[in-house]
C-alpha cells in the first residue's frame, strides 16, 4: 500500500521531471480515499489532451531489430492499441528493460520512492 502521494511534476536540483500515468493517479486516489479535487481532474484531463494532440504526439510503428530508450522522467509516452498477428510465428516479440543507472538523473527523494521500496523505485546493484 502507498504510504506517500507521488507528485506528477517535481523540481529537484535545477530539473524538472514529470511522470504522468493517469490510471495509477485515479487508482491511487480511490484506493486510499483521496478524492480528487475538480482542478485536479481537469489538470489529469488537460495533460492528457495535450499529449495526445497532434501538436506534440509523435507516431512510431516499430519494426523488428528497432530498440527505444526513454527517460520516464522526462518524456510523457504510451502506447496504442496493437493487434498481432493470429500465426504464431509471425507474433512480435516485444521486450521491456527498466533501467536504473548509477549517476541517472537526480530525483526529490519523495518522488523516487514512488513504490515506497526507496529511492528510485527498484533494485540497486552496488558496485
């Protein structure tokens, strides 16, 4: 269970980061009872809009051997509807990797532990 509110925006060290995902948004408010508020919803909406707007959307299709690397902090990205193939061997093989580097961009602890398992959200390998 969330133990702290995730900001969608954070400035942190001369750096604006930003992590939209409006279903986790909604989900976490209703799970914990948060209600939104109307300004809320609509800053939720007008996010959305914008990033789906001609002016600022950018359409890929990828195509086998392509590889895509994005800062989640700093790029707003989906995903749209994909319909495979029924063959089997004609199937994409679609992998994801997170990443979480050593000198990554530096992030406001509260908005790191957005899973609440400490900063930056994951498992660390030391060096």
């Amino acid at each position: 269970m969330t133990k702290n509110r995730v900001p969608v925006y954070s400035w942190y060290k001369d750096l604006l980061s930003c992590r939209f995902n409006k279903q986790q948004i909604e989900l976490g408010a209703a799970r914990t009872d948060n209600e939104l508020s109307q300004a809320e919803k609509e800053a939720i909406t007008l996010l959305e809009e914008l990033a789906l707007s001609d002016e600022f959307l950018l359409k890929m299709a990828f195509e086998p051997g392509d590889i895509q690397l994005l800062n989640n902090h700093t790029t707003v990205h989906s995903r749209g509807r994909f319909t495979d193939w029924p063959e089997k061997e004609k199937r994409r093989r679609l992998l994801r990797l997170w990443l979480n580097i050593p000198n990554g961009r530096p992030l406001a602890p509260d908005y790191a532990d957005r899973l609440n398992t400490g900063g930056r959200g994951g498992v660390t390998k030391r060096l």
